[in-house]
C-alpha cells in the first residue's frame, strides 16, 4: 500500500460529490426549472473531473502496482465487510475515464436533452450512475463492489424507459433482469469464496491470499457463478441479446455511458476479482472464455453487416469488440491483460464517439436508417468526417487508440499462459483476425451508405429543390396555401445543420484522446503494466506446476 496518508480522502470525495449534486437537484429545484438543473449537473461533473485530475497529479505512477489512496475503515463489522477502498494502474484509467465521459455528456446535454425533458430528474440519475460507476473501480471489498455494482442498475433502467424509443418499456425491462438474473449469481458465488475462506473477510487483499488455497472443483463452480454475473455485463455471446435493445431505445446519453462506461464493469470485474482469487478455476474457464469471446467477435460483425438502422450496427459492434477484450483475458499472461485493459478504454473513447455522432444525427434527421441516411459529406461535411474518423478507429486502424486494443489481443492468444492448450489459443488468435477483416467490412459500409453520394430526397431542403427545378417561376406559381403546406413540410430540414458549439466541447477530448493514444500507447501501457505483472504473478502462483 502507498502511504499518501494527507490524500486519502480524494478516492471518497470523488466519488460521493456528484451524490450531493444528485440531492441538490433533487430538493433545491422545480420540475419546470430546467436550466437550474443542467447548471448544477454540470458543475458538479466539472468539479469531479477536477478532483479527478487531481488523482492523476498526486498518483505515484511508479508505484502503480500498488494500492494508492488507501483507506480500511470499518463499515458493517457483523458481516466482516468493510469500507475499502484504492486505486492502483488497473483501475486508475477506468475511474477517470468514468469522470471524464460524464462530464462530457452532460455537457453534449445541454442543447441536447431527450424530448421527454424533465432536466431534474434526468440530471439526478446521471450523477447517482457517476457514483456508481466510479465506486465500482475502487472498491477493494466484495460486498462493497457488489453495492456499486448495482447502483448503476437502477438510473440505467430509468434512463432507458423514460427518454428512450418506442421500445422503452420493453428494452430497459430486459436490461434489468439480465443484469439481475446475472448478479444473483455472482453474489452467490461471492458468499461461497467467503465461506471457502474461512469467512473471516470480504477484502480483495485477504481473499486473493486463500482464494487460491480452495479446492480446485470448487474453484471452478464458484468461478462459474462470477462467470455469469460479469459475462452478462460485459456482454458476452450467448448472454448479449439485451445490448442491442438497451443501445437502439436509450436516449444518446444513455448509449454513450453504457458504451464508454457500465460495459467495462463486467470485463474489469474478470480481471479484478474472478482471475486472481480463483486462479485453478481460471485456468479452467479460461477456454471456455476464449471460444466465446472468438464466437461473440464473429457473430457480433456478422450481426452487424445485417442491421438496417445505425444505433444497432453500432451496438453489435461493441459486442465484437468486447470480445477482444474478453480474448485477452483469456489468455491469463500480462500481455493478453495489458492488451485486454487498453481495449476496454479505446472502446470506451471510439463506441461512445459514434453513439454521440448517431445521436446528432437522429436528433437532425429524426431517423437511424442507413437506408435513408446519404450525402452527409454534402449536408453536414464537420459531422461527416467525424463519423469517418470515429469509424476508422473502431475498425483497428494503426495509428488511432482501437488498433492497440485489438491487435496486441489477437497476438496474445498465440503463447497464452503454460496452463492453457496452445493450439486452441492459436486457432482461437487465427479466426479472431477474420473479425477485424469483417470489421472494416461492416464500418465502412455504414460509412459509405451514410456519408457519400448525394442527400435523399426526402432531406433535401425546399430551397435544394427549387434551385434544381431552374427556379422558372416556381416559387411565383405555388398558392399561399400550398407555400404554408411547403414550409410545414420542409420544417425539419431546417435542424440538419453541421456540429454544434456544445457537440464541439463534447466531443473534442474524445477525439484528442483517440489519436494520442493511438501515436503514443505507452501513455497508459507504463501505467497498467506493473500492476497487471503484479496481478499475473498472483494467478501464476495460485496454479499447480
């Protein structure tokens, strides 16, 4: 543990202030108020964001690999569960990153607020899911992460069915009872590894010492349990149905934090917790992990170059990419992880990117289908590009932050860890780059169909079309009667219009942020690496030679 005694209250102060916000939104303003709530929201996001940064500054990055902000204070003694919590290079990118996407949402919100308004309400449930998001990468005691980890359940379930689609209801119920389905699995799982160890402690330190010292069919079965609540967070093929219908009904800051944010709660959940304190049950799974993650990678692009609207291609496409992710960490070595972690933040960055340029586009064209959708290069050329961009990155291009999730993953399967079959891993590595040819394949296509070629009719403004008609007198000729029903008609067109100051701040740091690490993935790769060695070297020594 570091010692950075004089700061330790900055892990519990970042992550309960927006809680305050939540409650000063909640009872110092009206429903019909709703600038006073977006102000508040954002202010709190800005001030956790800086309390964030100020965890960057003061982090000892070459201690990563041990806890840092420490605190171990007493919190439910019957139960042996306690207030632990701190932050090493595993969790450190994840717990900014949830900082920062949230102020930024916020911000996006501010012009762009679901058509159900109601700023209160909406502004409350996104600072609750802050909390818990944040809350669930520092937790260092199992029944505190499980507290967390359902926290962002709830704002997530409301999001969805108060300012999703049509489908709300149906979407956001479904959402809710996989990840409930899911998590009484793995707080069973949670109460076996207690009671395996002697039922002394819930802490991570103390169950990562005699996890490893229970008997190896146990392992697997309680291994099987935390399978299944984090699989279906992550989400992993056969346990991903709910995703696409979560992401095409949430509102556009819904899709971004599931996105960005709650899908890597399962993913770090396998590396924080079900790797390390049942290593033999790892090794055991392991495979299985593999040849799901390589299905969900195929399976996922396959779905994707079957979609019709744009929100949903996008949703399969995380399912691939969290494959990736998953594949890493399958292959149980500290490049597979390193590689595994990177992933789970250049998603992050690039899914959330092409959910909020979706979102623009929708809010314009007041429709996500590819099919109706062309010509943005014409119409919107800013929104266009940032599109190309945000596709180029998803798809793996060297040079952009998703290339260094991806590639380092494949490569890994190809020496996994001793304990693991080789020729599986290597087959596995083999079909997981066919998803990356199939990847190019599905973006592009969606970036074809959706930016070149000429603006459909039925979005060509009624100025397009009366320059196209040669303007012989056209105008002169149409009666004030069908001129009013022409400007009804042409209402819309008037909202496609390029990127927005308020989009600009939004997405600017996503962007930034997707080149830099792409130019230099050392920037965090320094930052995980002697944590995940730490980490592997745990695993290691809990498997039998």
């Amino acid at each position: 543990m570091n010692n950075l005694t004089e700061y330790n209250w900055i892990l519990s102060v970042g992550t309960f202030l927006p809680l305050l916000g939540a409650l000063a939104i909640m009872f110092g303003t009206s429903r019909d108020d709703e600038r006073t709530p977006k102000i508040i929201g954002i202010f709190t996001a800005g001030v956790t964001l800086a309390i964030g940064v100020a965890t960057l500054v003061l982090f000892d990055y070459d201690q990563s690999q041990n806890l840092q902000f420490f605190v171990d204070a007493e919190w439910i003694p019957m139960i042996s569960s306690g207030y632990t919590i701190g932050l090493d290079g595993i969790s450190l990118p994840l717990y900014f990153l949830s900082m920062a996407v949230t102020f930024l949402v916020m911000v996006y919100s501010w012009d762009n607020m679901p058509d159900a308004g109601n700023a209160k309400a909406f502004y409350s449930l996104m600072l609750i899911l802050q909390t818990g998001m944040a809350g669930t990468f520092i937790a260092q005691d199992l029944i505190l992460f499980f507290v967390f980890f359902e926290v962002v359940l709830l704002p997530m379930y409301f999001m969805i069915g108060v300012w999703g689609g049509e489908q709300r209801k149906y979407a956001s119920l479904k959402f809710f009872l996989y990840t409930m389905f899911g998590s009484a699995f793995m707080l069973v799982a949670f109460l076996a590894l207690f009671f395996q160890t002697g039922g002394e402690s819930f802490s991570f330190s103390w169950l990562y010492e005699m996890g490893a010292g229970i008997d190896k069919n146990v392992q697997i079965w309680i291994f099987a349990g935390m399978f299944l609540g984090f699989a279906v967070k992550v989400p992993m093929f056969p346990f991903h149905t709910w995703l696409p219908d979560a992401h095409t009904q949430a509102p556009t800051q819904g899709s971004v934090i599931l996105a960005a944010i709650l899908l890597k709660l399962g993913t770090y959940g396998f590396v924080r917790i079900a790797l390390p304190m049942l290593p033999q049950g790892a090794v055991a799974w392991a495979p299985v992990i593999g040849i799901l993650a390589v299905i969900g990678i195929i399976y996922g692009a396959l779905g994707c170059l079957a979609q019709t609207d744009m929100k949903r291609l996008i949703a399969f496409s995380s399912v691939a990419h969290m494959g990736f992710v998953m594949l890493g960490i399958s292959t149980l070595t500290t490049f597979g992880i390193n590689a595994a972690l990177f992933g789970m933040v250049a998603h992050g960055l690039i899914t959330g990117m092409l959910f909020f340029v979706a979102g623009s586009i929708k809010h314009r064209y007041h429709t996500l289908e590819i099919s109706r959708l062309s010509g943005m290069l014409i119409q919107m050329p800013k929104m266009g590009w940032i599109l190309g961009f945000a596709a180029m990155a998803s798809l793996g291009l060297p040079g952009l932050a998703g290339f260094w999730g991806e590639f380092p993953a494949i490569l890994s399967a190809y020496s996994p860890n001793p304990a693991l079959n080789e020729t599986l891993f290597r087959t596995l590595m083999v079909i997981a780059a066919i998803g990356t040819v199939l990847a190019a394949a599905y973006l592009l296509w969606l970036y074809q169909r959706t930016a070149f070629g000429e603006p459909t009719e039925e979005f060509v403004g009624q100025s397009d079309a009366e320059h196209a008609a040669g303007g012989h007198g056209v105008a002169h000729s149409l009666s004030s009667a069908a001129n009013a029903d022409a400007a009804v008609a042409d209402d819309h067109h008037d909202e496609i219009h390029d990127v927005q100051p308020t989009e600009w701040i939004a997405w600017t740091p996503f962007l930034i942020a997707i080149v830099v690490f792409g130019v230099y993935p050392q920037l965090m790769f320094k930052v995980l690496d002697p944590a995940v060695t730490q980490l592997v070297h745990t695993i290691s020594a809990g498997i039998p030679q």
